[in-house]
C-alpha cells in the first residue's frame, strides 16, 4: 500500500506543477485533467525518477490508476 501510495503522490506533484505551468489546465476539473495526464501506457514522465526501472514502476501505478478510474482492464 505505501509504495501505491508514495507514487500516486508523484503523479500529484506531476499535475500540480502541470496546473502551475498551464493555465488552461486550472480549469479542468480535477478527473478530467487526470485522465488527460494518465492511460493504459501509463503517466506524465517523472523528471526526478532514479532509474528507468523506478519510473516503470511508476508508470505501472499509474496504469492501474487510470484502469480503476475508467473501469477498464488491460
């Protein structure tokens, strides 16, 4: 659960800092702007990634993110 967790929060600081680069992005609602960051390949590109082997994982949570939102599966 925390490693879900600890990734689900880079995926929020990705999309925050989204929100702050982009003003158009300010006014989506929030589901909307995730959806528009997350997909079956995965999320946003996590610039403070270690590896690519952590990024994958990253990738991963966020896959399984976008599948719980959407109802779907891979």
């Amino acid at each position: 659960m925390k490693k879900y967790a600890d990734y689900l929060w880079v995926l929020g600081g990705e999309l925050i800092r989204r929100v702050l680069t982009d003003e158009k992005a300010r006014k989506l609602p929030a589901r909307t702007l995730i959806l528009k960051r997350i997909d079956e390949t995965g999320g946003p590109l996590w610039r403070h990634a270690r590896d690519e082997q952590e990024h994958a994982v990253y990738d991963a949570v966020c896959r399984r993110f976008y599948q719980f939102l959407t109802g779907t599966k891979s």
